[in-house]
C-alpha cells in the first residue's frame, strides 16, 4: 500500500504522461510529510518551465505564495480577491482567510 505522499506523487506522474496544457492540483500537500512537500513544490517549480498552466487549489498559504503568480480566494463559489501573488498582503489574508 502506498502513503498518502507516495499515492500524490503517482497522480501528479500519471496525469503528466497525457501531456496536459492544464494541471489542476487540489491540495496536494494535505496530509503529506514536510520534506514529500518539497519534493511536490519543486516539481511544480520545473513544470512552470514548461508549457503547462497549474492551477492550485491549496490552503497551505505559504506554499502558494512560493509557486502562484497569481491568487483568487473564494467565498462559498464566489471570488472575492484577486491579482498578482504580490498583493497577496496580510491584510488581505486577514480579510479574506482568517478563521
């Protein structure tokens, strides 16, 4: 049996070998071991290179604010902030996500 960071790792590989234009990732660091995170973080790095659009759906804000370009943060389905991870300030953050 695999581990929940092995078992994401093996999703992301197999929906690479179709050759994506669109790579949708919803939270690919839930439940997955700090260093396995790197690991995902780079990759998503190396495919920015390429001529691949991500789209990240993740709550780990740190992470975002690594590998985004840009954000959009919903509230139940609506948009309610957007721009360049630049303006991703702590204002907004507070705004928007805190709990």
């Amino acid at each position: 049996m695999l581990s929940g960071g092995q078992q994401q790792q093996l999703a992301i590989g197999r929906a690479l070998l179709t050759e994506p234009k669109l790579l949708i990732l919803d939270e690919p660091t839930e439940g997955i071991q700090p260093n396995i995170i790197d690991q995902i973080g780079e990759a998503i790095k190396l495919l920015r290179k390429e001529s691949i659009t991500i789209l990240l759906v993740e709550q780990y804000l740190e992470f975002c604010k690594e590998l985004a370009d840009n954000f959009a943060i919903l509230d139940r389905g609506s948009v309610v902030a957007q721009g360049p991870v630049a303006e991703l300030t702590d204002q907004v953050v507070k705004q928007h996500l805190t709990v």
